[in-house]
C-alpha cells in the first residue's frame, strides 16, 4: 500500500504539472508557436543536459551490465509487442490499423516515462531509461514508420532511415556513454547548469502534455472497440508482460532493482506523443491518434501507479 500511495503522489504530482499547461491553453496565455519553442528547447537542449548529468557519475561494472540488459529487454519487449499487435489488431480501413499498431507497441518513455523515473528512482532511473528511449527511437523510426506508410520494411530509406539512426533517444547515448566510461565530471561551472538545464525537463514535458491534451478528445476510443484493446495493451498487457519477463529473468540472474522499475516505468507510460505526429504527416487516421495519446494520457493517472506499484512489489 505504501508503494501505491508513492508512485500515485508522483503520478498526482505530474498532473498537476499538466494542469498547468492545460489552464494555459484555455486562458490563451501562448499558443502553438511557443509550445513548438518548449518542444525543440527540450529535445535540442534539456534532453542532451539530462543525459549528461545523469551518465555522470563513476564507471562500474555492475551498471554497464544493467545498461545492457535494459538495451535486451527494450529490444525483445518492443519485438514482442509487434508480434501480437500485428497478429491481434486489425481494422478494416488501413490508417486507422497503422494508427491502432503503432500507438500499441509505442509508449511515451520519454515526456512521461523519464520524469517519473527521475521523480522515483533519480539519476539511476533515467541513466536506464535513456537506453529504452534509445531503442525505442530506433524502432519507431523502423517498423513504426513502414507501419504508418504501409510500406514494407524493405521502404526504410531516405531521411527515416538516417532518423532510425541519429535521433534524440541515440544521439543522447553517444553523448553520455563516453562520459560515464571515462567516469568524467564536469567542473562545477560547468555542471550547475548542466543540472539546472536538466531539472526542467519534468515541468516543461508536462507543461507540453498538458497544453495538446487541452485540445484532444478521447471520442475515437470510444467509438472503435479496436481502440479499446489497443489502449488496454498499451496501458496494461505489456507493462505486465514486461514484469513478467523481469521476474522469471531475476530467478536465474541478477538484475538490479533500479533498472528494472525504470523499464517497468518506460513500458507502462501512455500513448507516444510521436504517434499523433507521424499520423499526421504520412495520412494515418490523427482524430484516431489524438484521441489514444490524449485518452490512454488521462487514464494513466489510474493504471500507472498499480502497475508500478505491483511491479516494487514481486521485483
């Protein structure tokens, strides 16, 4: 019980920050420009200085080994989830399918995933959770964007395929890697700012949440009974699978604890925000996409923290 009340106030605690960017868009005080501006902000600048600050710290064995095992686990989680989605889920019109997919396999593991694991486990959580972003980013950009586009895997090219290798999530890795081998730090001039940087990424991701869930409705949903069990595996069957795998793995292995709530808490985040963007720009079904980030978003505040909780419990 103790453990549900934890994650459910840190939950409450990123709400209230979404709160915040929802009252600002219905009072008008900025628009799409400026939260476009809060977007770039966090993936050019607050999400490098993120993974920086957190891969600060000495060099161990124990934890390189961790960062592998999240790297395992984020890869045969994600290869699972598109076996099922794709042997599962279907609708007749193609759009909405692609839509229905991706968003099942996809969860928001960085603009929810990482502060709640920042807010629960601190730097260790998100020096785990940069490496499921990491592989998270290189098969959206893979399978999910064939997937939106119909193609099959063999249409990977051109400016997707140079994305599936270079993007925020890979990007972020090649950058606090060296740092963490060298078990480099940098020089307090350096670092405050640095950390000040990164202590923004929670309120302005759930600022940005908070201002398009001012404008999204969760109707679709509700009309497609598809949409239901998507949201249901995004929400509940995979991070359980996830929890699943971790516990009969730690049976034979040993797996720290810390990493394996961080991949609990990347796998049982909503609907990726990403969803909606490649919906709208290679013609899958946005009302569709909208309403799954925007409706599986509100229902997390319900389904987050028994999960997590769950999970502190068995691992």
């Amino acid at each position: 019980m103790q453990n549900l009340f934890t994650v459910a106030t840190q939950v409450g605690v990123l709400f209230a920050l979404m709160a915040v960017g929802f009252a600002s868009r219905k009072a008008k005080l900025f628009g799409d420009a400026a939260v476009k501006g809060m977007v770039d902000l966090l993936v050019v600048v607050v999400t490098p200085a993120l993974v920086l600050h957190a891969f600060q710290r000495p060099f161990e064995a124990s934890m390189l080994r961790g960062l592998a095992f999240v790297g395992v686990f984020a890869i045969l989680g994600h290869v699972a989830a598109i076996a099922l989605v794709t042997a599962f889920i279907h609708h007749k019109a193609k759009a909405t399918q692609s839509v229905l997919r991706v968003a099942a396999v996809f969860s928001n593991a960085g603009f929810m995933g990482i502060p709640l694991e920042h807010a629960l486990l601190g730097d260790e959580g998100v020096f785990y959770g940069v490496v499921y972003v990491g592989v998270f980013n290189i098969v959206m950009w893979s399978w999910g964007y064939c997937t939106m586009r119909s193609l099959p895997f063999s249409g990977l090219k051109g400016p997707a395929a140079r994305t599936m290798l270079v993007n925020p999530g890979t990007v972020g890795l090649a950058l606090g890697l060296p740092v963490f081998f060298a078990s480099f730090s940098l020089p307090t001039v350096l670092h405050e700012p640095v950390k000040c940087l990164a202590d923004l990424n929670t309120p302005l991701a759930m600022i940005v949440i908070g201002y398009h869930l001012a404008g999204a409705t969760a109707g679709p949903i509700f009309r497609t009974p598809a949409a239901w069990g998507a949201a249901a595996f995004r929400l509940g069957l995979y991070p359980l699978m996830m929890i699943g795998a971790l516990a009969l793995t730690s049976r034979f292995v040993a797996l720290d604890r810390t990493m394996m709530l961080a991949l609990v808490v990347s796998a049982s985040a909503p609907v990726a925000a990403l969803t909606s963007m490649l919906a709208a720009k290679y013609g899958g079904d946005v009302d569709m996409s909208v309403g799954l980030v925007s409706g599986t978003t509100l229902l997390s505040i319900f389904t987050m923290p028994p999960v997590i909780a769950f999970a502190m419990e068995v691992l």
